[in-house]
C-alpha cells in the first residue's frame, strides 16, 4: 500500500472517528430541545406567558435543523455543533427557571424613546429604534437580559454583536473585530459595546416605567462565575455603577436573589399583583363603579330595566366589580380632579338612586363639608372606609398632543387612531394623573391599548369592570 492510501485510510478513519463522537452530541441537543419545549408548554398551561411563543418557535426552528443532521449523519460537521443558537435559547431557559413563577412575557420588543418630539405611533417607534427584553418579570417591574457566553468568550469578543437585538444572539467574527476595535482605538473602558448597550436599556426603562416605577434591569451572565477574570469582573463592577442588577453563575444562587431584595425595597411593602403610586387619580366610571347599587347587590338581568343595565348585571353575577377594585384603593390616597368631580356630581343628582347618594355624600363628607356622617359598613358592603379629595385640574404635553392632528397621516388609522375616541375630557383626567405622577384608575378598558399604540409610553392607569349607577333602574331595589 502506498503512503497516499495510508493517509487517505487515516484520514476516512478520524472523519469517521469524528463523526461518532459528533452525532452523540448532536442527539443531546436534540433531547434538550425536547425537554425544553415540554417545561415551556407546562409553565404555559399553568400561567399564560405572552411571547412564549416567540421563543418557542425559535428552539422549535433549532430542533428541526438538528434532526435534519441526524437525518443524513454523514452531513454533520463540528461547525454545526458550535455554530448552534441553542446555548443562548436554553441561558434564556434557565434564566425563566431562575424567576420563578411571575414570568409574565418572554422577547418583549420595546421601543427606544424617541431623540426628537416628533409624534410617532408605537409600531413606527419599534421600527425606529427598539430593545429586546428576553424576561418580562414581576408584574413588569423587572427586565432581564440575557448573556449566554462564558468569560472566556466573553473577554475575548468584548461584548461583540451578540449583544444586538436581532432574531439570532451570534454574530460575525468580522463584525465583532470591528466593534473591539473601535472601543480600543478610542482607548476608553466605557466606550466598550456593552456600556452603551446599558445605558440604552435603562434610558428604555426608565420611559417605560410602570406606575411611574422605572423596571429594574437585570444582565444575567449565565455562564460566568464572580471573580473567574478580571478583566470580566471590571465590566460587571462597572455596570453596577450604572444602574444594572448584575447576575452571575453561582451554586445554589437564583436569578431571583440577585434583584428581590432591591425589588422589596422599591415597592416598600405594595403587593406586586396590585402596584400603583400611594395617590390614585380617580376617573368618573371608577367612582360610578364604587357607588353603583349593581356593584354592591348582584341581581339577575331581567330585574334591571335598561338593556345595557341588563348588560352590566349578567356581568356582574361572573365577574365582579368590587374585588377587582378593593385591592387598589385600599390604603391609598384617593382625588379626583375639580372637572371629573362637576361631571360626577352631575350624574349623580340626575340618576343616583337614595343608597348611590349615600355614599357620594360618603365619598365626599369633606369637600361637601359632611364631616359627621359615619361609616356604615353595610351601606359599603365589602369596601373599607373611603375618602376623596378634589384637586385642581392639570396639564399633561403628552396628552394634549394626543388630540392634535397628526403631521402626516398613517393609511393604517388615518393619522392617528385614538382621536376617534380620546376626548379633551379625557386629556384632562388622564393628563392630570401624568402631571400629578398618580395612578389613573379607571373602568374605560380600551384606554390602555388605546395610549400604548398612539406611542405613549409607559404604564400610568389601571383598568377594572365597568359599573354604571342602576339603583333607580333595579326592580329589587326599588321594591326595598
């Protein structure tokens, strides 16, 4: 036999060599997929995770090119198993495991803010300039972003693309050159990516608040271990100094440890399913709910006499008013603005039945100078005693621009689509909470959709079952 067929036997045999330790792995990752996206659908079943499907569809798209290598195993190469994007959809996995049970949405796109006043719906914005959040937390108040390299990598790609917001978390290594490049030909630690991408994700929370809250943001390096590089743990020191929750890999240690105890700390003893700000700005339908006789004393339909009564009776008999309020209002400071009072009151004295009245005046014995009446308990039912204080009117920019024409017009929604609803009686009350910094709560469901897609941004309102005043209009009532 001749030296070239010695070699090319030696080399059939490694290839083949190669190719029997490669399948093992490429049928490892195959059977992590599966237990991946069986976890996935149990979290799901138990509590819907929006965008799960999002991710779920990238390991989904990431087993099939897997199982399409062992389908022809002689195709496999060492590059198929490196170049995979599983290590970063099972980091986002593990850190979903990590914060436990109030992951409420997986791969948010968010919008950047804006550098220019000029008004822009939410999908221009996301088009504009956006972020990905790979964890939604804790009723929105913690964002986590996910880093699945090792310090190794990490230090040696200086927080490269990876860290670019794209449908897949790997990068060129051309690309990645050029970055490191340019942060060390400027010679400044904090020109490196990964500080800019940072500050773009608190400068993005901080727009996004809920209740006036700005989310923590928390960079959970799943792979790498405090103190494992130096270089590495001046990054992470560094980024604690701007403002982010920084997680790393340690025995024993969830991703939920590294931010709880600052998120206690925030919310100062709030229940996290029922945030808002200690103030709440009170919108009519909200008042009209809490006063509503059909809030307190469920009846059938037929014992109402207006259909959309009848509407709100059926409702009520399955989902009721009350408790979706009472979590809320309890222990807050309560105010409605002078203009949404003058409405109130004059709803009231048109259609408010005696007990409605009772409790308006209840609601109001301060401003209406009623300071001895008592509380009765079996007037309010199951609401706590309640106070609320009438405040001046405000204005809100943000709000105002909303009933301004818009400076081009959209073929989706002719310019601006909540126009066709938003009123200037709406500007004022919802304007007001946004000037006073409270809570707007409200029973004017589509307000919130309404006001994200316009290009609002952030959280500012809550939003319950609506109630109107029916005392006059209940056959039980009345016959009481």
């Amino acid at each position: 036999m001749s030296i070239r067929d010695n070699c090319e036997e030696s080399n059939y045999e490694n290839e083949n060599e190669t190719l029997y330790d490669l399948i093992p792995q490429v049928e490892s990752l195959r059977l992590r997929c599966v237990s991946i996206l069986k976890e996935c659908k149990t979290w799901n079943e138990k509590k819907v995770i929006e965008g799960l499907h999002r991710y779920t569809n990238s390991l989904s798209a990431e087993m099939h090119f897997i199982e399409k290598l062992l389908d022809s195993p002689k195709l496999i190469k060492k590059e198929h198993v490196q170049s995979t994007n599983l290590s970063y959809l099972e980091a986002v996995y593990e850190a979903m495991a990590g914060v436990g049970e109030k992951r409420e949405e997986v791969m948010r796109i968010v919008s950047a803010p804006s550098e220019t006043e000029v008004w822009m719906p939410r999908t221009a914005m996301i088009r504009n300039h956006s972020i990905k959040v790979d964890i939604v937390t804790e009723n929105g108040l913690v964002w986590v972003k996910v880093i699945a390299r090792n310090a190794k990598a990490f230090r040696h790609e200086l927080m490269g693309l990876e860290w670019e917001d794209s449908e897949s978390e790997l990068s060129s290594d051309e690309e990645e050159i050029q970055q490191n490049n340019s942060a060390k030909s400027a010679g400044d630690f904090d020109s490196l990516p990964i500080f800019k991408k940072a500050r773009e994700y608190l400068r993005t929370a901080k727009a996004h608040h809920v209740q006036f809250f700005t989310p923590i943001v928390v960079f959970a390096f799943m792979r790498i271990q405090p103190e494992e590089d130096v270089f590495v743990q001046r990054i992470m020191d560094r980024l604690v100094e701007m403002g982010i929750v920084v997680h790393l890999q340690r025995p024993e240690h969830k991703l939920k440890s590294s931010y709880e105890t600052l998120l206690k700390n925030s919310v100062k003893g709030q229940d996290i399913d029922y945030f808002t700000t200690p103030s709440l700005n009170m919108d009519v339908s909200s008042i009209l709910a809490i006063l509503s006789e059909l809030s307190h004393h469920v009846c059938l339909p037929e014992e109402v006499s207006a259909i959309p009564l009848q509407v709100q009776a059926e409702r009520e008999a399955q989902v009721p008013a009350l408790p979706q309020i009472v979590p809320y209002v309890t222990g807050k400071k309560l105010f409605i603005i002078q203009t949404a009072y003058d409405r109130l009151k004059g709803i009231v004295d048109v259609v408010g039945g005696t007990r409605e009245v009772a409790r308006f005046k209840y609601l109001f014995k301060k401003h209406l100078g009623f300071n001895d009446l008592e509380f009765d308990q079996d007037l309010w039912t199951q609401l706590p005693p309640l106070s609320i204080d009438v405040i001046p009117d405000a204005h809100s920019e943000a709000f105002t621009r909303l009933l301004e024409p818009p400076s081009q017009k959209s073929k989706l929604n002719n310019g601006r689509k909540i126009r066709t609803k938003f009123s200037d009686f709406h500007a004022k009350i919802f304007g007001s909470g946004d000037f006073y910094k409270m809570t707007t709560l409200t029973s004017i469901q589509w307000m919130e959709s309404a006001l994200r897609d316009a290009g609002l941004q952030g959280s500012l309102i809550i939003s319950h079952e609506p109630r109107s005043l029916a005392e006059k209009k209940m056959t039980t009532r009345n016959n009481i």
